[in-house]
C-alpha cells in the first residue's frame, strides 16, 4: 500500500476554554496505511485533538482535512460514515445483547429501520439481515472470539469488550481509526491478542490508525511515526526509539522519562 499520501490532515488547530488553550497552533499529518501514535503527559491536549477531529468539539481556530476534504466541525456521526470512525476509552456496548447481535446493530441505514419496508418488503429486510449476520460472523472469525459470539456483552472483559469495539469498526469499513487509550486497564495477554488485531487489520484490510496510549511497549510494538504532544501541540514526531532518546521528549514528562522506557 502507498504510504505517501496524507489521509488526515491537522492544519493549525486551536481550541480555548476561557482563556486557556488546550490545543495551540497544532498541525499533525496521518499516512494512509500508518499505524500512528500519540503520547504525551495528562494535559498536553491529545484527548481534545482526537475530539477536535472526531467532530465531538469544534476548534476556535484552524482546519481538519480527511482524504482532502475539510471536515472542521463536521458532526461525529457524518464522520462515521464517511469512514472515521473514533473508539473511546470506555468501550461503549449494548450490555443485554451478545456479540454478535452487537456487531449486527452496527451498520446503519437498515431497511428494517423502516416501517414500510418492514411490513411491505420483508424480503428485501430478510436478505438485508442475512448479509450483515454473514458479515458480523467473519468479523468475530478474524478477531477470534467464536466462542464468545453468543455471550452477553455485559459480561465480557475490559479487554475483551475492546476487542468487540474493534469489531465494530470493521462491520463499518473504516479507512482511519482513533484509538483512545485502547490499552487501558487490559491485562496484558488480552492486549497482545487487541496489538495483532490492529496490525492484522492494519496490513489485510488496509486500515490506518491513530492511536493514543500511555504504555510505551504497546507504542513502540505497533505504532510508526510516535507524536510526542506537550501543552496543546506537536512536540517532537519520529520513531519510538528517537522519541525515547529524545532530551525534549524526556523533559516534558518531568522527570518521568522511566515511562517512555519499555517493562523489560
């Protein structure tokens, strides 16, 4: 896949809150086929960003392009199906359906969602029905959670629940992914299996990723280029290992540079 094409575009972004600004001046560039992350210490803007580009804030200054076409401001859910799709850090899920009926209420603009349809063509509902159920199925295949399709989401894991919000955004085709904190509170064995799925649907299904997260193992595994953000904009981008070695980088988290270190 090209790698040289830009499919998101942070153009001088800024937004205040009174008189503060949690994001200042902020230009970031995402490739097409990239697994990018974002780190930074609390505060430094990278929740603001991902909201300022998912259409949940609109930014007091500057422009987000997505595949060349602005879309500063524009709502979240015009953005979902448009193919930007943003995950949050508590992964939100239907607690009294199973799994695969999660993956099922996903793909919009059913025609059983019309009354119409639903009493006078339910052939065509049925045949609807029958594509997205196929479709969910070979999304639990790839994620490998068969033996978890029919359990209550109420009852899966922290870990596993972020994997079923990774199943949500293939029912969809999403083209670029923000991962918020996709990592946090999961234990590591289920995290290793949450990595291989982003990087498998990363190189067979052509997703790009944006990805904020905390624990620089899990970065340093998956993510090239790493931004570095410290008070609202882009302090350094570049490897892991140049960010771990970078003096910037090492200053900005006050001393706690052990975080950028990977647990050996």
């Amino acid at each position: 896949m090209q790698q040289d094409q830009n499919i998101l575009q942070v153009k001088k972004l800024s937004k205040y809150f009174g008189g503060l600004a949690a994001v200042a001046n902020c230009s970031i560039k995402i490739k097409k086929g990239s697994i990018t992350g974002i780190i930074g210490p609390n505060g430094s803007g990278k929740t603001t960003l991902f909201n300022l580009i998912a259409g949940n804030l609109k930014p007091s200054e500057g422009n987000v392009l997505f595949q060349d076409e602005d879309i500063t401001g524009i709502p979240s859910y015009e953005l979902f199906s448009k193919g930007l799709l943003r995950t949050f850090q508590i992964a939100h899920e239907f607690t009294n359906l199973t799994v695969l009926e999660n993956l099922m209420m996903v793909p919009g603009k059913q025609s059983g969602e019309n009354l119409v349809n639903a009493l006078f063509k339910p052939g065509l509902v049925k045949k609807e029905e029958i594509n997205v159920k196929k479709k969910a199925l070979e999304v639990i295949d790839f994620l490998n959670l068969k033996h978890l399709s029919n359990e209550l989401a109420g009852n899966l894991s922290g870990g596993q629940k972020k994997l079923l919000e990774l199943g949500r955004t293939m029912m969809v085709d999403a083209k670029l992914v923000l991962l918020d904190e996709v990592g946090a509170g999961v234990n590591r064995t289920l995290l290793k299996d949450i990595g291989s799925a982003i990087l498998r649907l990363n190189k067979e299904k052509g997703y790009t990723f944006c990805m904020i997260e905390h624990d620089m193992e899990f970065i340093s595994r998956l993510c090239n280029p790493v931004i570095v953000m410290a008070e609202g904009s882009v302090l350094f981008e570049g490897t892991s290992d140049e960010v771990k070695k970078n003096e910037q980088v090492i200053d900005s988290y006050l001393g706690r540079g052990s975080k950028l270190k990977d647990k050996s």
